[in-house]
C-alpha cells in the first residue's frame, strides 16, 4: 500500500460524491481497512453502535441500498430508509435542500440515489453531515468504483498496468464513467470500449480521462470479440433502459452484445467478468459458472468495502 508506514488519510466528515473526490492513497488506504474487516468482521461489529445512517433512493435499487444497510447494520449502526419516493414529503413538492437539511438533523451519515445528474452534489451542498453519491441520474456512482477497484485489486493484485475492456451501454452507464476516471490515475491502464455507435462514451468523459492521463490508450470498437483479446478485466454493463426516450430505440439495442461461454473462449484464462449488476440478457447464464465470472463476488466485497467508507466517513477506524 502506498502509504504504508505513514499515516492514514483521514476521510472523517468528508461527502463522497465524485469518484475523483479520493485520492489513490486515500483508496488504498480504505481497501485495506475493507480486507481487515472482510477477514475479521467480529472485531467492527459494534464499531458504529449509536450511529445511525439514512439511505434515501429515489431511483429503483437493490444492490446499493442494501448493501449499504447491511454494512451499516455488520458494523452495529442503525438505518433509516426512504426507498419510495412516492410515499415521502419529495410528493408534496419538498425540494432537495429541505429534505437533506431535515434528514441530516436525525442521521449522522446520508446516502443518496437520485435519478437527475448533479443532485448529489447540491445536497452536499446543504448537508450537515457527511453525503454519499448512491448514483446520480447517468453522471457518476463512486461506491460502485470503490467495489470494482476492489475486486481488481483482490483478483489482479494490482491496478497498474491493466487492460480493461468496458462493454455495452458506455454513454449512460455511471458505474463506466465513475470507473474509467478513478481507473486513468493508475500508470499503465489501457481502456477497450465496445460499444454500439449510439452508446459510445461520452467525449467529456474521454476528455476528463485525457486530463488526468495525456498518454492513456483508448480502443473502441463495436465488436466484442475484438475486444476481448488481451483484457485483463472484461466490464459488462446493462444498457440502461431507463435513459431511453423510447422504447424503439432500446429494443433495438438491448442485445447488442451477450457474453456466452463460447465468446469466453477467446478471452485470457486469467481473464475476470466484472458486472455492476442487475444484469438482464448482456451475460448469458451458462457463463455464472466460468470461474473467470466474479460478479457476485463483486457484489459481496462491495459490502465489505462500503463498510470501511461509512467507518471512515464516521471517523470511528
Ligand atoms: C448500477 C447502477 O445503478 O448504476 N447498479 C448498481 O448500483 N449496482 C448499474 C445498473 O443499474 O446497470
């Protein structure tokens, strides 16, 4: 780790809304509390007892805000949730400002999941304690980066000198965006983006990657096969139907690409699948059983590392 020996980067009552908000130490550092409690959970088990943390999701979501309260809840905290948001003061016409002004004076913690892009950023704005992006609309979703560069680094062993290829929805997808950003800061990454000519990345996206790094290499294709040669790390995304403005268009590019065991052929033995997960037709199910498919551990080592994040925000490891 690189700031082994120093001391730790203290993140305590800082938001988290931009995966570039960290620094790598600052990672580095939350990785390894993430692994300390991944293999010794008993001794974090009361480590936020008395705190309490709000999750409010205003855009559909299983994974993150679950996995969110069950890191708050291993680490002995409590939870307040608002997972509709049909049935908050949101459909009575309360703004955003009102309701995390609100909110912060019962919760020491917020996660927030919005469906606008920029939202997370204003609620920091007027939040009295620390905010955490859950995901805004098509922008970013830095808790799902932290999960994935954790996986790469308890698979790979390292975040230097890798291939990742990016495949499907690149233009909507926040967990690509978060990823392909925090990623860029490490020498040595190459980029392969498989995409369909309408969901290419976004230039501003390239363009911020091209700031942080002048010499990074992207590929783009809108073959998979191409792309899979030579990936260290194979990204799968779902194309993001609800960015749609019509159902045509999605329809027309839904299976755009399907990893199946045959596809996987062409791939590296060492290769690892990565997916943020709900996955719907883009990863065939005969491929769960590839042991290069991690993605449901992916999902497991989220939780262990979204509990080092709380346990840091809160300044209580
Ligand atoms: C992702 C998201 O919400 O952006 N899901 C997640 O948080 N694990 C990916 C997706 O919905 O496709």
């Amino acid at each position: 780790m690189i700031w082994e020996g120093k001391k730790a980067p203290t993140l305590e009552g800082r938001h988290f809304i931009d995966a570039l908000d960290f620094s790598p130490a600052e990672y580095d550092a939350l990785f390894s509390l993430a692994e300390r409690i991944k293999s010794a959970p008993a001794e974090f088990s009361s480590a936020c007892s008395g705190k309490v943390m709000a999750t409010l999701f205003y855009e559909p979501s299983t994974r993150t805000r679950l996995s969110f309260e069950a890191a708050m809840l291993r680490l002995g905290g409590k939870v307040l949730t608002v997972a509709d948001p049909r049935t908050s003061s949101v459909a009575k016409g309360e703004s955003l400002a009102d309701t995390i002004r609100t909110v912060g004076n019962y919760a020491d913690l917020i996660v927030l999941r919005h469906p606008k892009e920029g939202a997370a950023k204003l609620a920091a704005l007027y939040s009295p304690v620390p905010l955490i992006n859950g995901g805004d609309g098509a922008r970013e979703h830095p808790t799902q980066t932290l999960t994935d560069l954790f996986t790469i680094v308890t698979y790979k062993g390292r975040l230097e000198n890798i291939t990742v290829a990016f495949c499907g929805d690149l233009r909507y997808g926040r967990t690509v965006h978060s990823l392909i950003k925090a990623l860029a800061r490490y020498p040595g990454t190459r980029f392969i983006l498989i995409s369909p000519e309408e969901l290419r990345l976004p230039d501003h996206v390239k363009e911020e990657v091209l700031a942080l790094r002048k010499d990074v290499e992207f590929h783009e294709t809108t073959r998979m096969e191409e792309g899979l040669e030579g990936a260290d790390v194979l990204y799968m995304t779902r194309i993001q139907k609800e960015r749609f403005f019509n159902e045509e268009d999605y329809l027309k590019l839904r299976d755009a690409y399907v990893l199946t065991s045959e596809k996987l052929k062409l791939a590296e033995e060492d290769l690892i699948v990565m997916h943020p997960l709900p996955r719907v037709t883009e990863i065939s199910y005969e491929v769960d059983e590839d042991k290069r498919a991690v993605y449901f551990q992916q999902a497991r080592l989220g939780m262990f590392v979204r509990m080092a994040l709380i346990a840091r925000l809160l300044g209580v490891a």
